[in-house]
C-alpha cells in the first residue's frame, strides 16, 4: 500500500483509495477558473547537518552535551535535597527551594530542548503525504450497522412487547432517585438561620480582635470600628465572674460570617435617619452590619467625609448618615442597622437583634 | 533515504525488540493497530503547539498534585500553629491552611511543588483559551470537528471550576473571600438557592465539611472527568487526522507532515520536557499566591484589592459592573445582580459558544468536509465575531479589577464602572465592525499581491517624467497559498411562488437564512480569475521596467533570473 516518491518522500494511502470517495464527503478539487495551480510539494532540500559531516557531528555533539548537562543537574537536585539547610537564605529567597528549581527546571528544558535539537538536526525529516479517507464509514457500513441493530431490536421484541418495554424503562427511571435521595443529609434544611445572627438585646458590642466592650467616648467623630458580639469572647462580668465563649469551631466561623458590625461616629447633625430609627444610635454613633448585602464580603473601606462605606470586594457603597442606603455599585440593599444603647456600666449594647437578614439576598428572604 | 522498508538486521540490537513486541502481539494482537499508527503523519505549525500547552501542563499538574496530596490535609478542623512560621504561631486556622503552610516551609521541595502547581493550572487554562481561539479563527470546528469542538469547551469549562476549587482548599483569608462570593452566587439561584447552599456546605458558611468535599472533587471527580475528556479528545484526533494549511501540495485529501516516530515523538514529548522546565523555573523563581501573608480564613475580615486567579477575572468584572436589579414578587426575591452576572453569563457564553459550529454551518450552507484550515481574513464575518468575543472578553477582565485601574491609574472607580456598563455592549459591536472590515481589507491586499506582485519600495521616473513603483512578483507558492481558499456561492433564496401557503414558515426561515448569507459574505473580495490574471499580467507586462543591475523585475522574467518562477508565464506570453 506504499508507494515512494523520487526524492524519498514517502506516500501511505489508507485502505481507501482516495478516488473511491463518494462525492459529497470531501470537495472535489476546483481546477476550473483557479487563478493559481497548485505547484505540488517543494523539493526536499537537505539541511546543512545533511551534506556537511563536521556540522552532523556538531549537532550530534551538542544533543550529547545536553543530555549529559541534564543528568549533572538531576544528581545536583538529589545532592542539594540533603546538603542545602532549608532555612539557608540566598538574595532574600530559601536558598533550598530556588536551588531545587533551577536544578530540575535546568533539567527538564535541557532534555526538551535535546530532544528537539536532535529531531530537527539529525533525524530524516523528509515529510510524508498520507491521504485522508472519508470520516464515515460507507453506505454499506452504515446500512449492514443499521440491519444489525434492528435485527438485535426485533430479536429482543423491544418494539413490540410494550410491557416490559415500559416496567423497563420505568425500572431504569426510579434508579436514579437513590443516588438523589442519598444526597437529603449533604446538610440540614435552611429554616430560618439565614434569616438570624446571635445578636440580642443586652449583648455588648465589643472590639473584634481582643473582645474588650467599648464606651461611647473610645469612638471619635470620623472613626470606624470593627466589632462583633461580646458572646464571642470570653466575658469578665463585674461580680468577677468569667464566661467562656459561647462559640467554638465551626458554629464560631458560621456566626462570624453573619454577626460582624462596624461601629461608626459622625456630628449627630449629618444623620438623616428613617423616623423608625431615631434612637437606633448613641451620640452620633451608629452600629451596621459588616457582612455586604451584595455577596457577603465584610465591609471596611470608610469615607469619614461621606459617611460612606465601600466594599472592597465589588465596590458596593453604602451611604451611612442616611440609614445605609445603596449610592453605588452592584448591592441591592442597604446595609442593615443594629440599634444600640448603653448599659448600666456605660458599654454600648445591642438594643434588639437585626430587624432584617444581613448579608446577601436568597429567594425567600422577601 | 528511504524509510518506509528499513528493517533492522536479523543480528542487530533492534531485533531482539521483536521478542517482547510478539509477546505482547500474542496475547493482545496490538501490531495491526501498531503499524499505522507508528508512523502518522502529523503536519507541523506553531499553532498546533498551543493544545499541547494546555495537554502538558495537565500532566504536570497530576504529577505535582499527587505528591501536594500526600502532604495536604483536607479538613476545617481548628487547630493552634505551631510551625516554622513565625508569624502566625499560636494563631489558630484550619488544617487545611496549617498544612498549606507546612508544605510551603517544612517539606523540603514543598513551596517548589506548590507553585508548579498553580502556575501549571494558570497556564492550563491559558494553553486551552488559546488553543480555542486558533480552533475558531481557523475554522477548525468545522464538519467533521464538532464533537472535538464540544468535548473542548467542556474540558474549559471543568478546567474554570477545577482551578477555582483548587485555589480554594489552602483555606487562607483571599480564597475564603472567594469562596463566601460563591456562596452567595449559590444563594442568589431562585427557588432552591439557599437549600442548595445548605447542601453544599453542610449548613451554614462556611461550616466544617466544605475542605473536604471540595477536595474529592478536585483531586477526583474534575480530573478524572477531564481525563476521560482528554482522551476521547485525542482519538477523534488521531482518527480524523489533524488539519493542515494550505499549500502546496497540501489539500483537502491528504495530511502532509512528519512521522510521528521518530519527529514527532521527539518533538512533541521534548516540548513536554519543555513546558516541565519552564513550569519548574516559574515555580522558583515566581512567587504565587503567598497564602503565609493573607492568613488563615476568618469570615468577618477581608483583604482589599482582593483579586481571583486569571480565569475567574471576567466573572469578577461582570459582578462588578452588573446593575443593582433585584426584584420582589409575591414575598420572594431575585437576585439579577447576582445570579445573571455570577451564573448566567457563564452560561450564555459557553451556550453561545457550542452552538457556533451549528450556527455557521446553517447560514453557509456548507456541509462538507473540511480539513484545509481557513486563513482568518478569508472568514471576515467569523473573525468579527471572535474579536468581538475576545474584546467583551476582555472588557469585563478589565472590569474585573476596576479598583486596581482605579488606584493605579488614578481613575475614578464610578467612572470606570460606569464605562464598562456600556462598553460592554458597544465595544464588541465596533471591534466586530472594525475586525471584518480590516480582514476585508486585508483580503484586497492578498488580491493585488497576487495580481500585481508585492511592492518593491523600489520608485522609477520614466523618461516623460511620471514616477512610479516596481511591483515584483510573488512566488508561485505564495500565490498558490493566497488563492486556495474557495469562492463561496451564496446561499439562493427558493423562489416565493414555488411554495405553497403551508410551507409559508420555512420559506420565511429560508429568507433569513439567505438574509444572513448575504451579510456572512458580503463585501469579500473575490480571488482573482484566470482572465483578470492575465489581464494584470499583460499590465505588468507593458509597465515593468528594467532595475539597474539587470535583474529583470515584473512577470516575464520568468524562471530565468532567480528567485520563484511564476508559473503563469508561460501560458500568457
């Protein structure tokens, strides 16, 4: 089935002959009004490691030497592995790490490259033609296919008896709900915990990192802080008793993610607040949620001019002098606000939960 | 040399090879598959590199990645740092983070394998992106490749999420934020969003099971679907045979190229060894995602100018510029500024981009074979809608880090957001506009080259004083290459009164349908003939004058003096 061309080129045709291609699979060559025939594949030339030895033996030289360079940087890589210590510094970088990368990285590209060097240098490259043959299989392939297949179809009375093509295909249907219903306990169903955070009345606002309660007077006019809910820390209450944490783990994260406030203080006079929410602060400090109503990232680039608050995340922006209202960005809600006051002691204290979910929209949220 | 029926010496090493090959042969009868394979032809072109970028960096990625899991540990349970790193000692965080740490700075060749890992995955998602747009602007996808063009945008598509999945199991504060984004792209599906969300997580986010499911997926699920891909990816290739350019000797019936052993054996497994190398010299010398700096994942803290790998950036940038809609019904919401720009967008593209093979095909009519690659200009109104792709693209890439525009170039954010907001439906219109007109152009340019040869630069002034440029043919292999394409008949509209009152519908799908023809071909510049070539030639003829060293420039100099003969000549003179 092979035949050579003159110069050495060699031509595979496949068990079809190309003129057998039923018309319709492949276009037939348009020589008709072609401005341009086709010149037919350029001679082969040979390459100068072809005609010149010395350069052949450079080539042949040059593979060899990479090969070998590749080997030498392996062992270096295995040698480095145990002499380097791990926390040796070299120009500011682990002096381990980048010397096990160059070793292998040297390697591999020295292996590539040799690889490549020797096809294109030294091996035949004379290009051969193999000749295409049609995709699909022919009309008679296809037909005696098809024959066995309604053969089989008639054999099993698939078509014709019609009850136990249907209990079948019912049988096979219902198989998939197992896999489904195994799925229900992936978790539990949401009720309202999308809807809740921890907040209560009486819990104290406190200092996100250390959890120690604030004073109205630790906020200046134009600051922002990052609290959460005292419940989060350990409290020490004034008869000496201490608290532990109400939160641990995993139901610490998934509270963390919902109950984060940011306290704010601006001059009373720039509040514009909703009739509703006229005692929601305490001297011109007011307390929102922290969690971005948009898609949950916490909020935390403050404006004091504007009494605007931006995500970082999508640049949503909140405007805070006037209830927490979207001016900017991809958020649809305002930001909910949590209603403080003071204890007994003078700490600012949540003064009921949220009266809204915080955080990002769900479909039953209304 | 001839290489088709050498055959080692029966005393020579190579033959012993022929004991363990008819052993194998014995039992699994491999040698009829064997010798055609052994010797495919594969056509050789730079742009048939590109899906090799994105095969080998796979590889690569299963290699660093099994040994990453054999040090990684997938769970959220909380525990106290006690490791090298100074810094975070005593801070608590996740086992999945406190061992992303180890792996950075107590396994030896740890960091290295980390960063190979996710270089690899950036340049995976690169190689197939890239490699896409050659299929397209090629026309690669055409009859008998849609299958090809299908099992590839989903290996895409899997390839988004399974690069996403990844850089989120470290568990630090950047892929935590990304994670609590996918949340909320959970929760803003209607109906089901939130017991979907609870499903996912195991409750509420981020809870304790999400590491670890997220893990099985990555390390299981996605690669062992994209290997699944891959390979029948591969086998419809080999079967189908590879594309090849025009060219001489290069047609619709045959594959012109080198034997895949020994060339393509050795270029093609040296390109691995290639990519390896240079994945390795990244992964030393280019830090990537430094999760020791962001800290381990606490809900109420984020990072500004917080940025998602590469992939992810167009769908960053359409949450960004999307518009605040949400609508209430009936006690219920819907989150359009979440779930259209967070789930729909994605969708809407790869729809789009699925259905595009079968879309070109119905408007052109065209239902054959083709195995000749197009030159993009020759498909004006097909590169215009793959610029057109690439710049909305691109456009919400941009608005994916609007902040980042905004700090450094000392724009404002509103401004660039609101720009995007309309430049993201304008701007493909004009790159469409723009793109078929310049390949239109460039077109004509192929038809004076071919007419009239190229321009030498070389300027004359004949004796009446008139100056003109030489123009000096072009070979004939040039010329055969600028004129292989075919000229498309346009697709005819069936005469109105051949159909009657029932088959009203179609004819009015038929008209559109010759309506859309019209466009797709409209404006092309057609090859030349045979006469409007020897008309330019006798033009040339008659012009062409003789530059200072002899060396005859214009058409009738023939084969004679050097250079390309073109082939013309001797019908014409």
């Amino acid at each position: 089935m092979s035949s050579d061309f003159a110069d050495g080129r060699v031509a595979r045709a496949g068990k079809d002959n190309p003129d057998d291609i039923p018309p319709g699979q492949l276009p037939a060559p348009i020589l008709a009004n072609e401005p341009i025939p086709d010149p037919g594949l350029p001679a082969h030339e040979p390459r100068p490691t072809d005609v010149d030895s010395k350069l052949e033996k450079r080539a042949e030289r040059q593979v060899a030497a990479m090969f070998g360079a590749a080997t030498v940087l392996t062992l270096g890589f295995c040698v480095a592995y145990f002499a380097i210590d791990p926390h040796a510094l070299i120009f500011g970088y682990g002096a381990l790490h980048v010397t096990l990368g160059l070793t292998l990285g040297l390697a591999f590209l020295l292996i590539g490259l040799g690889a490549i060097q020797w096809a294109k240098k030294l091996m035949a490259d004379n290009e051969i033609v193999e000749y295409r043959h049609s995709t699909s299989s022919s009309k008679e392939d296809q037909e005696e296919a098809l024959t066995a297949f309604f053969v089989g179809a008639d054999e099993s009375g698939f078509g014709r008896r019609k009850m136990i093509r249907n209990s079948m295909i019912a049988a096979m249907g219902v198989l998939g709900l197992p896999a489904i219903v195994v799925l229900r306990d992936l978790g539990p169903l949401p009720g309202d915990l999308p809807e809740v955070t921890v907040w209560r009345k009486g819990i104290r606002v406190v200092n996100d990192v250390a959890g120690t309660p604030i004073k109205p007077a630790d906020v200046e006019i134009g600051q922002l802080v990052n609290a959460e809910p005292a419940v989060f820390f350990e409290q020490r209450l004034p008869s000496g008793k201490v608290i532990p944490p109400k939160f641990e783990g995993a139901a610490l994260e998934d509270a963390k993610a919902k109950a984060p406030v940011i306290l704010v203080r601006m001059p009373p006079a720039d509040i514009h607040p909703l009739p509703s929410r006229r005692n929601w602060g305490v001297n011109g400090i007011l307390c929102y949620s922290k969690i971005c109503t948009h898609v949950g990232c916490p909020i935390s680039l403050w404006e004091q001019q504007t009494h605007q608050l931006q995500c970082p995340c999508h640049q949503s922006t909140f405007d805070l002098a006037h209830n927490g209202r979207v001016v900017f960005g991809p958020a649809a809600r305002s930001l909910p606000q949590l209603p403080i006051g003071v204890d007994s002691e003078g700490y600012l204290i949540a003064m009921s939960g949220f009266h809204e979910p915080v955080g990002p929209s769900f479909w039953e949220r209304g | 040399m001839s290489t088709a029926t050498r055959r080692p010496a029966p005393d020579s090493p190579m033959a012993k090879l022929g004991g363990p090959a008819k052993w194998f042969d014995d039992r699994i009868g491999l040698a009829g598959l064997a010798k055609k394979q052994i010797r495919k032809v594969f056509p050789d072109h730079w742009s048939f590199m590109l899906g090799e970028i994105a095969l080998w960096s796979f590889v690569i990625l299963l290699i660093t990645g099994v040994f990453l899991s054999l040090w990684f540990k997938p769970s959220m349970s909380e525990i106290d740092y006690n490791g090298t790193y100074a810094q975070l000692r005593g801070i608590k965080m996740s086992e999945a983070y406190a061992s992303t740490l180890d792996i950075s700075f107590d396994v030896r060749g740890g960091l290295l394998l980390r960063q190979m890992h996710h270089w690899a995955a950036n340049i995976f998602l690169a190689g197939m992106t890239i490699h896409m747009l050659r299929i397209f602007f090629t026309g690669a996808f055409r009859k008998p490749r849609e299958i090809n063009w299908l099992i590839g945008l989903g290996m895409l598509m899997l390839g988004i999420i399974e690069g996403f999945a990844g850089y989120s199991l470290p568990d630090d504060l950047l892929s935590g934020t990304g994670l609590r984004i996918a949340d909320g792209l959970i929760r803003s599906i209607p109906v089901v969003g939130t017991y979907l969300e609870f499903f996912i997580f195991g409750g509420q986010f981020p809870g304790d099971d999400f590491i670890p499911r997220l893990y099985i997926v990555h390390v299981l699920l996605i690669p062992g679907l994209l290997l699944a891909l891959i390979s029948a990816h591969m086998l419809i290739l080999v079967y189908q045979k590879h594309t090849h350019w025009a060219g001489p000797g290069r047609t619709n019936r045959n594959v012109v190229g080198y034997p895949m052993l020994p060339i393509y054996a050795a270029k093609s497994g040296g390109f691995f060894f290639i990519v390896f190398g240079i994945t390795a010299l990244m992964g030393a010398l280019m830090q990537i995602n430094p999760i020791w700096m962001y800290g381990p994942y606490d809900p109420s803290q984020v990072t500004a100018g917080s940025q998602p790998d590469w992939y992810m950036g167009w769908l960053e940038g359409a949450l960004r510029i999307m518009p605040n809609w949400e609508t209430h019904v009936a006690g219920f919401t819907i989150s359009w500024n979440v779930f259209i720009p967070g789930l729909a967008v994605m969708g809407f593209l790869f729809t789009l981009l699925a259905l595009y093979p079968f879309v070109e095909r119905w408007i052109t009519g065209d239902q054959r074979e083709h195995h000749v690659l197009d030159r993009p200009r020759n498909q004006p109104t097909r590169l215009g809608f793959g610029v057109a792709g690439i710049t909305g693209y691109g456009l919400l890439w941009a608005a994916g880090g609007n902040d980042i525009l905004a700090t450094h170039l000392h724009l404002s954010l509103e401004a660039i957001t609101w720009f995007m907001r309309f430049a993201i439906f304008i701007g493909p219109v004009v790159a469409f506009i723009i793109a078929r007109r310049w390949a239109i152009a460039l077109q004509r340019h192929d038809r004076e080259s071919v007419m009239h040869g190229y321009e030498t630069g070389v300027i004359v002034r004949s004796p009446e004083g008139a100056y003109s440029e030489i123009h000096s043919p072009i070979s004939s292999e040039r010329a055969y290459i600028l004129t292989a394409h075919e000229r498309r008949p346009k697709h005819s509209l069936v005469s109105r009164e051949d159909v009657s009152g029932v088959r009203a519908r179609k004819q009015g799908k038929e008209r559109l349908r010759s309506r859309l023809s019209d466009f797709w071909f409209g404006d092309e510049i057609p090859k030349p003939t045979v006469s409007e070539l020897e008309a330019a030639h006798e033009h040339t003829h008659e012009e062409s004058p003789v530059v200072g060293d002899g060396h005859h420039v214009g058409i009738e100099t023939g084969g004679q003096t050097g250079g390309d003969p073109f082939e013309l000549d001797e019908s014409t003179t």
